[in-house]
C-alpha cells in the first residue's frame, strides 16, 4: 500500500489526470506483484475556484460526499474500475461532479473516501478525506 501512495502521488504531482495516476500507478504496481496484492483507491482533484472534482476510482466503495454545505451527506454512486494490481494496462473512466462554493473548504464537509464503518472520526482522521 505505501508504494501505491508513493506512486499515486508522484503521478499526480506530474499533472497527470486522475483516470491516468491510476493506470499508471496500476502498470507500476503489476511489474513488481509477485505477492498477487491489490490496492482500491478513489481519486479526486479538486478545482478550488469553483469546486469542481475529477475523480476516478479503482475499486473503491463509494465516496461520501456534501454537494452543499446544508444538503447533508449522500452516498455518490461512481462507476468502479478494476482495483490496482490486478491486471496490467487496465484503462480508468473519470467523472465530474460539482460542490457548492461554502462547501468545499472543509474537508468533513466535502467527501470521504472511507465507508462510514471505517470512518469513525473524520474530524481528526485525514485519511478519511479526499486525498
């Protein structure tokens, strides 16, 4: 799991898409699987002027997200693509979706990336957030 953060990262840092992140990160991790592991990840890059997300996910559950700061919560069903490390040249489909401008500066607020049974206090778990 720490080399697929390392990768995610370094492909994200080059201004890679987050569909592209994915594949990317996806073909590194199969060249060097002898143990067969795989990685789920839920991957949003967050337009900060207008709250627009592009996301993409490997086999994640479902992110939670707030569209606005007094809808509450939902459950936003993405398409899953197939987790990292299962198959090599695996292809990720993005997607789009908007928050409200008042929403989107707290992280609690915007999305989480961990179902509800794992999140227990996202206040103070960051991992729990868009990342």
């Amino acid at each position: 799991m720490m080399m697929s953060k390392i990768l995610i990262n370094n492909f994200a840092m080059q201004g890679l898409s987050p569909a592209k992140v994915l594949e990317q990160t996806n073909d590194m991790i199969c060249r060097n699987n002898d143990e067969e592991m795989f990685v789920t990840v839920w991957l949003g890059v967050m337009e900060i002027s207008t709250g627009k997300i592009t996301a993409a996910s490997a086999g994640h559950e479902y992110p939670i997200i707030n569209r606005t700061s007094d809808s509450g919560f939902e459950i936003f069903k993405d398409k899953h693509g197939f987790v990292i490390g299962g198959i090599e040249g695996m292809k990720y489909e993005e997607y789009e979706f908007q928050l409200e401008k008042a929403a989107h500066f707290s992280c609690t607020q915007m999305v989480l990336s961990k179902p509800p049974t794992s999140a227990t206090n996202c206040s103070v778990q960051k991992d729990c957030c868009l990342h």
